[in-house]
C-alpha cells in the first residue's frame, strides 16, 4: 500500500486540526460626559433687573472697508512737509550767539569733514546724513559741510534733499548752528555745520 494518499489527507485535516487562540477583546474607551453632566456646579446668575438694549440688525446695504490707512494729500508729494518757505536758511540753536554765523562763514574753525549727498534718494540721504553726524562728532569735529545740491533735477522741480537737510540739522541735538556756504564753499547748494564739542569723559 502506498502512503501517499494516506499522507495528502493528513495533510488535507492538519488545518482542521490547528487550534488558534482567541484574540483578546479590547477594552470599550469611557462614554463621554454629556454637557450636564460637565456643568453640573455651575449656578445661573441671579436676574439683574436692567434693561439691555435689543441688537441693532445688520445693514441690507453694507459699506465697502477701506483696507488702506487714511493719508494727507501732503504724502503724495513728500518734499512738501520740507517745504522751502518753513525751512531756516540759517539756524542756530537756543543759547548760541548770533555772531557765529560770521565765525562759520569766515571759517573761523578748519573744516573737518565732507558729505556729498548727490544721487541719493530722500532716505539714503537722511541715513548718511545722520551717520555722517554721528560720526564727526565723536571723532571731536567741530565743523563739517553737507552738498546737498540745487535740487533742479528733483521731481515736478521742487526741492528735496535742501528743506530736508535742513529740517534734519534743526532737530539734531548736536548740531548748534547752519548756514549756506559761501560761494567758493559750494553756494545755496553745500551748507556749513558747526557741531557741539563732546567733553571727555572724566
């Protein structure tokens, strides 16, 4: 007898005859509280006794939101705040005699120091301008002179680096006196500046 057939149906029940272990059941997760149950300690407000006022309805007929900031006609044209007629020919601080307005013209002190502001746009030029002061006064300069130049090319022809030269040296709490240069030092387009003296320190 030949054990093949015996062994293709042993084979046959072996799967039958493979007990698998049960697999264990999950737990169930908690049912949630309800919003009772959550608000359980919470005690209503007594009653007031105040009229509130009933909400105003929305418009049928909404009006569009502005998304940009409200700006004076003045932004358009920058330079105008600067304007020539509000802007000092020459300055000099409370305190400071008028006489040195000559001293500066005579060149009484040397000239320590040159900023050419030409090709620079409002910003870059106040940024070197500032800079440039920073600088001269803490390198113990006493006088410095700034081109800022006729402003001729400036847009719709109006001034813009001269009012604002000006404007900036006015608030500069170092700079105690402006004024045009002479001729030979560059005209209505350069001006003299006489810088305070930093003492030292101890």
């Amino acid at each position: 007898m030949s054990r093949k057939p015996l062994k293709a149906q042993l084979k046959a029940l072996k799967p039958a005859l493979v007990i698998s272990r049960p697999v264990p059941a999950l737990p169930l997760p908690p049912p949630s509280p309800s919003f009772s149950w959550l608000m359980r300690d919470v005690q209503p407000l007594a009653p007031d006794n105040r009229v509130h006022p009933a909400r105003v309805p929305p418009s049928p007929h909404p009006q569009p939101r502005q998304t940009g900031m409200l700006r004076p006609p003045e932004a358009d044209h920058f330079a105008s705040w600067f304007d020539e007629d509000r802007a000092q020919a020459d300055f000099t601080r409370d305190g400071v005699p008028r006489d040195v307005l000559k001293k500066i013209r005579a060149r009484h002190w040397p000239l320590a120091g040159r900023l050419d502001l030409h090709g620079l746009d409002r910003d870059a030029a106040e940024a070197r301008l500032l800079l440039f002061l920073h600088r001269s006064v803490h390198d113990g300069a006493r006088l410095v002179a700034v081109i800022h130049g006729q402003g001729f090319g400036s847009v719709a022809g109006q001034p813009v680096l001269r009012p604002m030269v000006r404007a900036t040296l006015g608030r500069h709490p170092d700079v105690l006196a402006y004024c045009p240069a002479p001729p030979e030092g560059g005209g209505d387009g350069a001006i003299f500046v006489l810088l305070r003296r930093l003492h030292p320190a101890g």
